[in-house]
C-alpha cells in the first residue's frame, strides 16, 4: 500500500461538528468548498513554526486562511484567478472604519426607502449575453439602482458593500441557489419568483456589519496582500524576499468544470461587476486547459488510477492528468520559496472519476517530497459542513449517482 495512505490518521477532533463557522468576516459571502476557519486557526496553532512571518495562501479562494493569519499577527499572502474571490478576500480580510460603514448603511437605507426606482435616468444595466434569462426587468432596475447607490460611496469602503451585492445578485436570479453550476429554476415557478430585492440586500449588510465589528475586536494586525497570478505559470520575482514559512491552504480537488465550478458559481456576480471573460473563469483555474504538450505523466501516487481511468473514457483521463500536471507545477514553483524548517498544510479532498479515487492526498505528498520535503502526517476528517454538491455522477452515466467526498485529508509537511 501507498506509504502516505500509510500515514494517515483519523482524527474525530478535527471535525468540529457544532463549531460556528461564519464567526468575524467568515460570515460575509458563500462560496463553494470553503474551508472552514476551525481548520485554518488550528493549523496555524499547531503548527506554525517558531517566529513565523509570513503565511502564504496560494490558492486563496474568499480568504479564510488569510483572515486567520491577522487574528494571530502574521504577515499574509494569497492569489486566486477569480476575480470574485479576490474582491471576497481583500474585504473580509480588511478592518473597515465602523463609523463610516455605518453612516453608509445609513445613507443607503434612506434611499432606499425614500426614493423611487422609476424615472431614475442614471440607472445602468450591464449588458452581459442572456442577462434576461437570469433576471426578471423589475429585479434588474432594482439591482441596477442597488449598484448606483454603491457606485456613488467613497472608494475607500465601496467595495465593502459590493461583496453582500454580489451575493445579493445570485440569490434574486432565476439561478437554483442549491446548485454551483448555473441552472435555470424550472419553468413553472418563474412567476412567482419574486424576491423582496432591497430586503436580501439589507440583511446581508447588516450581517457583514456585526462579522466586522466582532473581527476589528479581535484582529491583531491586517496585513494582507492578494493577489492573481497563477503559481502554475511562476511567482513573481521578489514576491517572498524573506521566504515563505508556513503554508495553510485548500485547493482544488479537481479542474472546476468536472469538480466544483468556482467560475460558473461566480459568474453573474462577475459579469455585473464588470469582470472581463466572466464567462472564461473556469477555463483560467487549474486543470481548465488540456495539457497536451505532455505526452506522459509519472507519478506514483497517481499512475494506477489514471491507467483505470484511461481504459475506460480517453476523455476524462485527459481532464484529470491536465488537472494534475497543473497542480505538479504549481507545487514545484512554491517548493523552492519555503524557509528551511518551514511547515506545509494542504486540505484536500479526493475525488471519485469513473467510480475510481484520486488518491489526491498521497499525491500531494508525493510532489512536495519531491521537492526535499519530509511527509509528517495526514489528519483524516469528516467534512459534513464543508458547501459541496451531496451527490454527483462519478461514472457520468445518467442516474449513476453517488455520494460525493465525506473526508478531507489534512496534508502535513515539513521542509
């Protein structure tokens, strides 16, 4: 058996079953596979080497790890390609002025509620393809007079209150919220979808006012920096001139179009806010392109699946080799930045393709020991409340279902 799959130990402790996972700004926006602040905070705790400096997060999604990481002091990066998960993590991991957050909630409310809609000539609409296919025309003016009164707010703490409009977007569209991808709600039940829209709006602002005020009680320092190169492709020169010492992160399990679709999930709320290639997202992040120019791809901890998988669907074998050539060189331009002593900690999860698992922790492991690290251990728990589809089709036949991942594997590494 695998010498990583070896390693493994299950640990009920890192459940946290009953753990309040939206406390400070983790409450701000939804966002597929999130992972969830307990993980993050105890990783850091346990451990962060002695004089940590700098966490670095390089897959940063909405920013838990980055959040965590000024709770303590630290200093903090984090990259994404999704623009909307940029936004989502330079906000939550920013200690906003409460006065003036709310003197423009304030405003806001008045507004709403002593102006009227119609007749509003500076009211924009974004023209994005098939923009009435997701929104009704009254829901659109309202979202367009929404999107006025948060373009019209100082830019030192607008984009505060574009993260409850994203979300805000997703929710009053005629997407199934269940879903990640984008689908349609049925047919029969669009006339009667019609959400109080400045209600939504309202609530969730006044959620992410008290996830400020508890996080600007409690921060240590906020200094956090994201960016949105890939480490796929390299890691800007003289990024990390001091090093990197520890890394808390969880990456993708597999390329967004089969896996978790971070981009079609982000979509609308990219496309309102003006984002270039909203539509493109999914294609940018890892695995999103086929990776043809290599021909063949060794690995240990991934050559018996990807055998099993290519007998039987060429296609898929392709997507998940792509995924992992990805994931390989992204691991490979990291591994040299890291201080010696530093700690590695991967959250990953371990898909099923073709009814087959992708051992993704071993192979996490496997890369990273490549590169001159030695593989401490892998925490195995349960992820009942991690936001994932609870079902998919992991042979893609129609009606094939099965239930998607219930482990997270908790990769431990040191340099």
């Amino acid at each position: 058996m695998n010498k990583y799959i070896n390693n493994r130990v299950a640990d009920s402790d890192w459940d946290f079953l009953t753990a309040n996972t939206k406390e400070y700004t983790h409450c701000y926006h939804i966002y597929p596979a999130m992972m969830i602040p307990q993980i993050a905070r105890r990783l850091i705790k346990d451990f962060a080497p002695q004089n940590t400096k700098v966490l670095f997060d390089p897959y940063c999604g909405t920013g838990t790890s980055l959040i965590e990481a000024n709770l303590v002091g630290y200093e903090n990066v984090g990259t994404d390609l999704n623009p909307l998960a940029r936004l989502i993590s330079k906000v939550k991991s920013t200690n906003y002025n409460y006065n003036k957050i709310k003197n423009a909630v304030d405003s806001i409310n008045d507004n709403i509620f002593s102006s009227s809609i119609n007749g509003i000539d500076k009211i924009q609409i974004p023209n994005f393809i098939n923009i009435d296919y997701w929104f009704s025309k009254e829901i659109l003016n309202k979202l367009g007079f929404l999107q006025l009164l948060i373009n019209e707010l100082n830019e030192e703490i607008r984009d505060f209150f574009l993260v409850p409009f994203s979300e805000t977007i997703r929710e009053v569209s005629y997407t199934r919220n269940s879903e990640f991808k984008l689908y349609r709600i049925e047919k029969e039940k669009i006339p009667f979808h019609n959400p109080d829209v400045f209600k939504i709006f309202l609530t969730k602002i006044n959620r992410n006012v008290l996830g400020l005020i508890e996080y600007n009680n409690n921060v240590k320092q906020t200094n956090t920096k994201v960016f949105d190169f890939n480490t796929c492709a390299g890691i800007p020169q003289n990024l990390f001139a001091n090093g990197i010492d520890l890394i808390v992160t969880s990456p993708p399990y597999g390329d967004s179009r089969t896996t978790v679709a971070y981009g079609q999930f982000s979509r609308l709320a990219n496309q309102w806010l003006g984002v270039e290639d909203a539509s493109g997202v999914d294609n940018n992040l890892m695995g999103g392109k086929n990776n043809v120019e290599y021909q063949t791809f060794e690995l240990k901890s991934a050559n018996e699946d990807l055998q099993f998988i290519k007998e039987i669907d060429y296609k898929r074998y392709n997507e998940v080799k792509s995924f992992l050539i990805d994931y390989k060189k992204s691991i490979d331009n990291i591994s040299p930045l890291i201080n010696e002593g530093g700690m590695i900690c991967y959250v990953v999860g371990n898909r099923r393709v073709k009814n087959r698992q992708i051992q993704l922790d071993a192979i996490t492991a496997e890369l990273f020991e490549n590169n001159g690290f030695k593989h401490i251990t892998t925490i195995v728990r349960s992820i009942p409340n991690k936001r994932m589809p609870s079902r998919n089709s992991p042979s893609n036949v129609i009606g094939d279902l099965s239930a998607t991942m219930t482990k997270e594997y908790i990769v431990i590494l040191k340099k």
